[in-house]
C-alpha cells in the first residue's frame, strides 16, 4: 500500500469509545466540500480489503485519545446522541442493532475517521426502505439478513456519516473506512452494506466508487431571512396565510397554551408526560415505538441544551408534544404525540412552532421528519435525501441496480409534481 499506513478497528460499542475521539472525527467532517472518487474505486477497495484487512481488521484495542475541542454541529452523529440509544437498550444486540462502529488509526493510533455501523437481523427503524429486496433475495435462496447498516439507528436526518478528520491524510483515511466496511460485510457473511442519509457530498462519493444510487424526498422549511413569523406568511399567497392564521387560531382556542422545554425546564413530569404521548401515537402509526422510557431521560441530561420540547398544555395538564434537537443552523422534528384530538393542534406544534423559533434564532432550516406532502401548503419544501448500497451478490446487484434507476427516475418527477404545488406568492398572481 502506497501512502499512509491505517489500522480498521471494530468496535462493537459505542461507550468503549472516548467522546473526544468520536466527537473530533464527527465535529471535523468536511460538510459541502466536494469529495473525489474514482468509477473504478469499488473493486479497488474490495481488492484491497482482501490484501491488507486480514491483518488490520481488529475487534479490540486501546484507543488514544484526542485533544481537539468538541463541537459536531449534527446533534444526530454526536456520541452523546448515539450512547444515549445504546445505554437506554433502544438500539443494542437485543433489539437487532448490533453495534459494530469502524474507527480508523494511524501508524501512531490517532484515530482519524470513525464510522457508526450497525449488523441488523431486520430492516425496521431505518426509513429507507429494503423489504422488497428482503424478501426477493430470500424467494432466490439466499440470506439477506445479517446486513451491515451505517445510520443513526431511528432517526431519518441527513449528516455526516463517514466521520474523517481533516488534514493531508483525509482521503486515504476515508478510502481506509470504505475498505474496511467491505471486508466487515465479507467476516459477517453479511449480503450487503447500506449508508443512508449521508450527506450529498458524500453520497457523490460512494456512487462515484460504485455503490448504487438512492434518492428519496423529505419535506424542509427554509428560512429566507425572515425576521418575523408575519413576514414568512407575507411571502405565501393569501389563500394560505389565511388558511395558516385559522389553523393557528382553532389549534389554541379553548385555553390551550404551547410552552417551550429546554435545559433546566425538561424535568422528567414532562418527558412523563411527552412518553405518553409518545406511546400512544407511535403504537397506533407503527405498532411498537422504537424509544423507551429510560431513553428520554439519558438523552436529556446529555443534551438538554440542544433539545427543544413543544408541549401543549390545557388548564394544568399537558395534552400533547414535540420533541426537537436544534443544531446552530437547524431545528429537527423527532417525535410528535398527543393523548387529545385538537384541530390543528399536529400542525401547531410540529411545524408553526418549529418555523417560529427557527425564525426568533436565526436557523436556516427545519426539518420536520419523514414523509408528509401535508407540509407543502404549509411551507415545507421537497428535498432530495441519499442513500448508497453495496450488494455484494452480483446478479442480485444488477437487479437491484435495475430498479434504482427506475425509482430515481420517478421520484425525481413527484419532486417536481409537488414543487409546482409550493404555497410562495408568484408575480404573475397572489390566489
């Protein structure tokens, strides 16, 4: 191997990693920049994991540790955020997210990338949907089951996902982390390896090696400078700066009030009362919600300062939630519940509240979530999100390659069916 020399290590939990190393590598991601690839890269990788990965692959060693200053802007990659899911046993072995997160070394031991993957036995919980590719592989023969998946278990927000330092040794060190992912899918005899939610920097990059291409579409609230609530609906056409202002207006008729829990405020009466909420609208829209209890309180004391927790609250008793991170240029919407039916009150305190404060803060960008063309006529505009997936059986490959082009192609034409349907006043007219 020309150039630097790496080590890919395993490690199959998250708390045996230092939060400064985790941390440095994910507060250090090039996010925007252009990364280069090679058409060629995938079979060079795959070669080089069989020439050097025998030696270098390991499941355990010290870690050195590092001095950089923590400040991962993407609260989702950060390890407070990702040890919070493993502590609580929301994301572990047990619940078919078996940790198996590749950190890369140099000759010294800095570790210089950091990547968090799991080996699924199920494709729940990750929103980028394979079950059709399950079930058609298994019909065929084969297993599909374990795949090697690297997400942030849960939770469908574009971020980094291969974590690499800046600095000269960054692209070998990013090619290394490829590497070593592919010969992880081979000693897992697993069928494949998927990266979902990457950010379109990188996804750029691992088509450019050879991974197959996937798009999909969420709905985001771009902030255009505004200064004031009043000033978002003056850009809407009247019909829907009407419809909003009555929306807003039923939503908290009948003396119900919206508080905002952050820090200090988000004592566990609320997340008692947010889990309830919780509960009982995940189990009616999914069956069995993801998140415990014990999740709620370890993410709090981690993340108090990034969370922001809506509540609805009618006389002395909150009725219904929102639970939000906030990084400096976005707020992102997790979860939504409520144990009363309010007209409006979902969109009061998912999206108007969300859009006000990322106005009153000066934030770029609300994310509310998967899914939801409802959010259009309330300004939430289409957005292109990534996945890249190496499908090791080759025929099965060539299939799966088939349909991507034809799902591309399709979501590609709703993007611009549902663009057309934006709510912003045009010159030509105001209706």
């Amino acid at each position: 191997m020309n150039g630097p020399s790496f080590r890919v290590r395993v490690e199959p939990s998250i708390r045996s990693i230092p939060a400064e190393v985790w941390d440095a590598c994910a507060r250090d991601v090039p996010v925007g920049e252009t990364l280069s690839s090679d058409a060629k890269g995938l079979d060079r990788l795959e070669n080089r994991g069989k020439a050097e990965s025998s030696q270098r692959l390991e499941s355990k060693s010290e870690v050195v540790e590092s001095s950089c200053e923590i400040d991962a802007d993407n609260p989702f990659v950060t390890h407070d955020f990702l040890s919070s899911l493993e502590e609580s046993g929301a994301a572990t072995a047990r619940t078919g997210w078996l940790g198996r997160h590749l950190l890369v070394e140099d000759e010294n031991g800095a570790v210089l990338a950091a990547m968090p993957a799991f080996l699924k036995s199920h494709s729940r919980g990750e929103y980028v949907f394979d079950h059709g590719w399950a079930e058609a592989f298994e019909r065929a023969g084969g297993n599909y089951y374990p795949k090697l998946q690297v997400s942030v278990p849960f939770t469908p927000v574009t971020g980094p996902r291969l974590l690499v330092r800046r600095g000269p040794s960054a692209p070998a060190a990013r090619e290394a982390l490829i590497a070593g992912a592919l010969e992880l899918v081979k000693r897992e005899r697993a069928s494949s390896l998927h990266i979902t939610f990457p950010t379109e920097a990188e996804w750029s990059y691992l088509t450019g090696l050879g991974f197959l291409a996937r798009n999909d579409r969420q709905f985001h609230w771009l902030n255009e400078g505004y200064k004031t609530f009043d000033d978002f609906l003056a850009a809407l056409s009247s019909r829907k700066r009407k419809m909003i202002k009555r929306e807003r207006h039923e939503a908290l008729s009948g003396g119900v009030e919206i508080l905002r829990l952050s820090g200090a405020d988000l004592t566990e009466a609320a997340w008692d009362s947010f889990f309830a909420f919780y509960m009982d609208t995940g189990s009616r829209k999914w069956g069995t919600p993801y998140l415990n209890r014990a999740f709620f309180s370890i993410v709090s004391e981690k993340m108090r300062d990034r969370i922001v927790l809506v509540m609805a609250k009618r006389g002395e008793q909150f009725i219904a939630g929102a639970l939000n991170f906030r990084s400096g240029h976005a707020i992102y919407g997790r979860y939504w519940g409520a144990i009363e039916h309010r007209p409006f009150l979902h969109f009061e305190v998912c999206y108007y509240q969300a859009i006000e404060y990322a106005i009153e803060r000066g934030l770029k960008v609300v994310e509310a979530g998967a899914q939801g063309a409802h959010k259009i006529p309330r300004g939430y505009r289409p957005v292109t999100t990534y996945s890249a997936h190496y499908i090791a059986h080759p025929s099965f490959r060539r299939a799966i390659a088939d349909y991507l082009q034809n799902e591309r192609a399709y979501v590609a034409a709703e993007a611009d069916e549902l663009s057309a349907a934006l709510p912003f006043r045009s010159e030509q007219a105001d209706f």
